[in-house]
C-alpha cells in the first residue's frame, strides 16, 4: 500500500508547475482517467525548484490519451508514449509501465480473449518499482493534489538522499547508466547517495563499457553541462566512473596525481560552469578537447621523441586517441573535427615568426584554438609568454604585427606595442564560429 501525503502535508506548489502540464492533467481528469506528475519534476517541485520539463502518467492507454487530445501524436515503438503539444511546448504523457517491458508494444498474454497480462502497461505500483531513485518515484495525483509514495522516496528526499529501489547491485546492471544518474543527481541536487546505493558503484563501473556508445554520450554531455562540471568530475573520480568513461585520462591524472593534468581539466570545467552561470553558450567539444588533451600530448610526446616532426605528431596522436574513446563514447562529427582541429593547432602556435602567424590567425578554429592555448598556459603546461605574444598580435596594428613576426620574440620588451588597445575578447569556451 502507497503511503498518501495529503496536500497539507507536502510543499508541492501548483504555481511552479507549468500551465500546459495543468491543462493535460485536468483534461485526462475530466475524461475519467487517472493523471500524475512523476519522476524529476516533482523531485524538483517538493525542493521548490522549477522543474526543467514535466512528465506525466495516466491509466490511459495511448489510443485512449490521443482521443483526448487534438494536439497529440504518438512517438515511440517498443513502448508508445504521447506527446501533447502547445506550440514548441510539448507534454510527455505516458501509460503506466509495467515492470519488464522488453516485449514490442500491445503484445499480451491472451486466454478466452481475456487480458491476463499485459507486458507493456501496468498498475501504478508497477510504474513505481521500474523508476530508479525513490525520489524520482513520487507520483502527484491531481484529483486531490497529493503525493502518493510506493517506495518510501518521501522520506528520502526530506533525508536528501538518493536511493536505489530494489537490490542495487541488481538495478546497476539491469542498466548501468543508473550509476552516472546517482553521481548527477547526488551533484545537482546536494542529495547524498545512500550508502548501500553507493557500495556496489566501483566494482561494476566497468559495466559502462556495455551501454551503447551513443547513449553515453548523451549522458556524459548531461553531466558536463549541468552546471557542475567540477564537483561531477569529482564525484565520477571518486566512484571509479570517469575512468571508465575516459580510461586514458584516468591513467595519465592517476600517473600525476597533483600535476598540471588535473588543474588544467579542473579549470576548464571551473569556466564551463562559469559559463552556465552566466546563460552564456558551452561549447561541447572545447570540453573534450580538455578531456581528452592530456593522452594526446603523452603520446605525441612519444612520437616527437622516436622522430617524428611536432605539428604530425599532434595529429597523429589526436586521432589515435579520439579512435580509442569512439570505442566508448560517441562523439559526432560535429564535436570530433573541432576536437582534433584544436588539438592540432597547439604546436603552430609556437610558430611566432614569418607568414605563418598570420595563417593561424586566419584559420576558422583559430578562436577556440587560442582560448584553449591560454587554458594550459594558465596552468603552467604552455609558455604564458607565448600565449601574451598571441594576445598582443591579435589586437595589434599591421606594422605592429608585421614587427612582430620579424622577430617572433615573446618577449614583450622587444616589440612595441602603441597604446593598448582593450578589445573585448569573446569568452574562452565560445563556440568558434
Ligand atoms: P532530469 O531533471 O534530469 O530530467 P529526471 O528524473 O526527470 O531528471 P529523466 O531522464 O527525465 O530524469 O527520467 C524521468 C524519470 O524516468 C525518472 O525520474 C525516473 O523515474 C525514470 N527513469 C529515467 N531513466 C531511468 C532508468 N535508467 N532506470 C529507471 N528509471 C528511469
Ligand atoms: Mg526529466
């Protein structure tokens, strides 16, 4: 039996809640069906915060939700859900889901033309016991705006807890992407991860190998661009996680534990999660450039040293790299080119002199590139003269410039500069247009 919480009993205000979930709940209410709010948003809601996106659950069958709704379509194969939309809003509703659903969609179990069981759709206790976290299984029922609780999750969330439903170990390979929600929320949220939820994420992060390329990298893209870059890579350290999604980092951060490795990815989530902060735009594959950097220079380091020139051995070992974590990760196109542009424009910057400074700075990466050449000279990996002389040229005048290459001195003594010119520069992870 659910445990209630009576509408006095919870802080669970409408006013956060959107008008056109609203709408779909009391349009499924007056049709004669059940309706909920669930999973993250009424996590967020009884926290006070506004949720990012509101998902609803009915005892309505799909066929049944899109008679209610003119603005409905139906998405979705092995389980159909619908979509209600309002214009570029659009509401999730979903049929309550029963606990092992990996049949394709309506099939049922038939004897005498009688339902016996139905391998899709469920009961609202069923829907419960599937979800992940408690908190995330807490169901706002707007027929008398209470919370109904099958598993406890109210007590966890006023504990701030996150906790498994059912065996852990279990739930983590039933599907281990589980184990980067817990870090997410536990970060997002300021929860702490119950310790029996805990214990068992080390030794089966490895699981992560396991899950499909393209689904981490959505997931990887949600902890990096949550607004807590820095405490997140910490916590995916610390349970063993991030080296099983960025095993070559891992190994170079665990071979230079206070190194600069760890301050150059530590400050280049810092300034993404400045970025967040301040609504301005993140640029996803300056991150893994940053990420995946250290293995890059380790082994063009290599390369350099048995021969080859500097320039192909960026290229070399960028490519080498970016192939391996493929493996693992899906990056697209449109985050692996960059990635590897930036990467190989690292070693022309040491190229101060002639015509070739004016070639980079004419490159379409230059940007990102340079921000990315100021990162390391920040934490002390490229020479802060050289990352000075590059500041200087951008903003300086044509003689100035061309003074500049004569010598492609750093130091800046030597080329005069006229009174200095403030030209705001766009800010470091921008996407280099
Ligand atoms: P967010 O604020 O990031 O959207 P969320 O809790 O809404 O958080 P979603 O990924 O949108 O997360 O999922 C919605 C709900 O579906 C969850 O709250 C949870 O109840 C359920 N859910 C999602 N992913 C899983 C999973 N891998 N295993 C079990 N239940 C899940
Ligand atoms: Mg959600």
């Amino acid at each position: 039996m659910p445990r209630i919480y009576a509408r006095a009993e919870h802080a669970i205000s409408r006013s956060l809640v959107s008008e056109n979930a609203l709408k779909v709940l009391y349009r499924l209410k007056k049709a004669g069906y059940e309706a909920y709010l669930v999973g993250g948003c009424v996590r967020d809601l009884l926290l006070g915060r506004e949720p990012k996106d509101f998902d609803v659950v009915t005892d309505a069958h799909p066929e049944q939700i899109r008679a209610v709704f003119r603005n409905c379509r139906l998405i979705g194969r092995r389980f159909r859900l619908a979509h209600v939309h309002f214009g570029q809003d659009i509401i999730e509703v979903a049929t309550f889901r029963a606990l092992q659903s990996d049949q394709p969609h309506g099939e049922r179990v038939l004897e005498n033309g009688r339902i016996l069981r139905d391998n899709v759709y469920g009961t609202i206790e069923e829907d419960a016991f599937r979800r992940d976290f408690s908190v995330n299984a807490l169901y706002y029922n707007i027929s008398d705006f209470s919370v109904v609780d099958y598993v406890g999750g109210m007590d966890d969330h006023k504990a701030a807890r996150l906790r498994l439903i059912g065996d852990p170990e279990q739930r983590y390979r039933e599907d281990p992407v589980r184990m980067l929600r817990a870090v997410r929320f536990a970060v997002k949220l300021g929860f702490t991860i119950h310790p029996d939820s805990a214990a068992p994420i080390p030794k089966l992060a490895g699981l992560l190998h396991e899950i499909p390329p393209a689904r981490l990298f959505d997931e990887v893209i949600k902890l990096l661009l949550s607004g807590y870059a820095v405490q997140t890579f910490e916590q995916l350290r610390h349970y063993g996680l991030f080296g099983a999604l960025f095993p070559e980092t891992e190994r170079c951060l665990a071979r230079e534990p206070d190194g600069f490795p760890l301050t150059f990815l530590a400050k280049s989530l810092e300034q993404t999660d400045r970025r967040l902060a301040d609504d301005k735009p993140v640029a996803p594959y300056f991150l893994f450039a940053a990420l995946l950097w250290e293995p890059v220079r380790a082994r063009a380091r290599r390369l350099i040293e048995s021969g080859h020139q500097s320039a192909l051995a960026y290229q070399d070992a960028g490519n080498e790299i970016i192939t391996r974590q493929l493996r693992l990760i899906a990056l697209p196109k449109s985050i692996g080119l960059p990635v590897r542009e930036v990467w190989s424009l690292q070693p022309r910057f040491e190229m101060t002199q002639g015509g070739r400074p004016f070639r980079l700075l004419g490159h379409p990466r230059f940007r990102a590139a340079y921000d990315f050449l100021l990162l390391r000279a920040e934490t002390g990996e490229a020479d802060p003269e050289l990352a000075a002389w590059w500041t200087r040229f951008q903003v300086a005048s044509e003689a100035e410039q061309r003074a500049m290459v004569r010598t492609g001195n750093r130091s800046p003594a030597r080329t005069r500069t006229r009174k200095r010119r403030t030209r705001k520069r766009s800010a470091p992870n921008a996407p280099a247009s």
